[in-house]
C-alpha cells in the first residue's frame, strides 16, 4: 500500500512539475498580450477556477473557518501580493526573452528557502549547506563585480517565491482555500485594471477572437491544475523526497530557452549559472546523506 501511494505521489510531483516547466510555452503562445493584463486574466480566472474546485471537493466549511481568522486573512494578502509580484515578474521575464534568468531564479529558490529558514524559523545550516549557499551567492556577487550586472530577475522570483512559502507556512491553510482567498484578495485590483484602465488591442475580450479568449481563460487552468497535482503529491510523499522534484521546472525552462526560443548564454550568465549548479550539486548530496543517516 505505501509502495502503491510512493507511485502515486511520483507520477503526480512529475505532473506539477513538468507543466510548470513548461508554462513559459503556453505564456509565449500570448506574448503580444502585456504582462501586466496577462497577471488580470490570471488572477481573474484562477479566482473562478478555485470556487467550482472547492464546490466540487465540498471544502467551503474550511474557506469560512480561514474567513474568520483575522491575522489569517490578513496574512493571505501578504501573501497575495508576493505571489502576485512573482506571477507578473515570471510573466514579463518569458515574454521579454529573460527565461534563462527565471529558470536561474527557480534554481536559487531551494537556497533561498534554506536561508529564510535559518533566518525566519530557526532552522540550523548543516556544513554543506552553508557551503552551498556561499557558492550560490558567490555567482552572483561575481556577476555583479566582473560585468557590472546583477541577474535582479532570477532574485526577485527566488525570493518572492521563497518569501510566499515562508508566509504560507506560518499560515497553515490548505493550498486551495489559500489560493481562493489570495485570488479574492487581488481580484478587485485586477478586475479594475482590466475593465477601467487597460486599453489595448487585446483588452477588450468582446472584440478578441474566441481563440485569444480561450487562452486567456486557460491562465486559470495553468496556475491551478499544477498546483492540486502538487498539493496530491504532498500528501502521498515526505518533503525531503518531493524536494528533489523541484529541480524539474528550472531544467525544462532551461531547455525551451537555449534549444526553442533561442536565448544565448552570455559569459556572466554562465559563470553564475556554474556556480549555482555546483551549489546544487552539494545541496542535493548533502539531502542524501542526510536522509541516509536518519534511517
């Protein structure tokens, strides 16, 4: 039976993890759309997608109880604006031809959490991971100093997404009442700006075509399907073994980057990106001994 939910829980990390590395294609798809309207539909629609999921599963008795906690809900519009802040950074990163440095941001996220973790939640650095961290931040200290640059794309996705874990966390809601309360948080906000103060050339869905109308609709169903398949995961396998999947995203991104869309390495995203890699390389072993010694 563990065996059988092990399986499971593979088959459904593999999922989430394989469309979200793939959701730069689908954003592509829509580039001529501002990012910033992009982010409305997104909102607006996952919105609309979470109340039919969560009347479907019958868990509105868990949206009231989170409704009336006030620190809870409070919370949940912090959170909001982060994972608002790295939807619409992700968004304008694929359609600006940066997907190389959201695929480095989601490569730092891992030690970015470590570090949040130590700072925020009193979690202790193990040898390795320390060392991990020191090269990670040692790439882009060395961006910065050799090329005057700083990768502030792939910085501000490790963070706001390590930030909204960090919030998240301390929470403690499940991650679809979570999701409908942010969506209803950013809803009016989006709703505004869609209606009353976009006008462009796609802003008007009565004068889009039906298959434009679509894909903007299906922002709802990339943000939300991935997530259920990671929320399913979660619960069949342990956070340590879910953790390696997270390394799937980034690798695709990569991949659609350099092979389909045609970016180029530049020799100060190279240096960073090795510098990160070999401070994965250390995180990833460091996990496995780890792991092996508890046993």
């Amino acid at each position: 039976m563990e065996s059988q939910q092990t399986r499971q829980g593979v088959l459904f990390a593999l999922a989430a993890y394989f469309i979200w590395g793939i959701a730069p294609a689908y954003f592509k798809l829509i580039d001529y759309v501002p990012a910033n309207e992009i982010l409305t539909h997104r909102i607006i629609w996952s919105f609309f997608f979470m109340i039919l999921l969560i009347s479907v599963s019958r868990q509105w008795n868990t949206v009231r109880a989170a409704c009336r906690n006030k620190t809870k809900l409070l919370l949940l519009a912090v959170s909001a604006i982060l994972i608002g802040s790295n939807w619409l950074t992700f968004i304008w990163a694929v359609n600006n031809h940066h997907m190389l440095e959201a695929s480095m941001g989601y490569f730092i996220n891992p030690l970015v959490n470590v570090l949040l973790g130590m700072l925020f939640l009193s979690e202790r650095f193990r040898r390795m991971q320390w060392v991990a961290v020191a090269l990670a931040f040692s790439g882009v200290a060395i961006q910065l100093w050799q090329f005057g640059s700083i990768p502030y794309i792939s910085l501000i996705l490790a963070f706001t997404f390590g930030l909204y874990a960090l919030v998240r966390k301390k929470i403690g809601v499940d991650s679809q009442t979570g999701m409908l309360i942010e969506t209803l948080w950013l809803l009016p906000i989006a709703a505004f700006y869609l209606f009353f103060i976009a006008d462009t050339p796609t802003s008007h869905l009565g004068q889009n075509t039906m298959s434009l109308n679509l894909l903007l609709v299906a922002a709802g169903v990339v943000t939300t399907v991935p997530l259920l398949f990671f929320t399913a995961a979660a619960t069949k396998l342990r956070l340590s073994t879910l953790g390696f999947f997270q390394y799937i995203g980034p690798t695709m991104m990569f991949v659609l980057a350099t092979v389909f869309y045609g970016e180029t390495i530049g020799k100060e995203k190279l240096i960073t990106f090795g510098f990160i890699w070999a401070a994965l390389i250390i995180f990833v072993f460091d996990a496995l001994y780890y792991q092996r010694k508890l046993r």
